[in-house]
C-alpha cells in the first residue's frame, strides 16, 4: 500500500563534474519522460532555483 513519491524509473541522476572547481559534481536530476532536468544538488539550484551548467549540460 506504500506510495513512493519519486518513482525510480521515472528519474534518473546523474553526476557531472564541474568545470570550475575539480571534484565537485553536480548530481542532476533528471526526468526520463521528458528528458530534461529538474533539479540538482549544487547551490546555484538549491540558493538560487537557478539552472546550472549540470542541468544546462542536459537540458532544461
Ligand atoms: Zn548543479
């Protein structure tokens, strides 16, 4: 009877490296229905709710 809130199949995350500092990666959230990203784990996303170059890089 449990209802998952994320589907797993329906989202996929993936990590992309940042270009500005080494070792850091964003893990983009991305949607497999519509192939684009909806959110991601740095902090231009979680501060600004601003799309950053992980999510760009996948497409918004
Ligand atoms: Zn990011």
């Amino acid at each position: 009877m449990e209802k998952s809130e994320q589907d797993p199949d329906r989202y996929e995350t993936i990590s992309i490296e940042s270009k500005i500092r080494e070792g850091v990666f964003h893990k983009v959230v991305k949607d497999l229905e519509n192939g684009k990203a909806v959110s991601c784990s740095c902090k231009c996303w979680s501060k600004g709710n601003k799309p950053c170059f992980g999510m760009k890089s996948i497409g918004i």
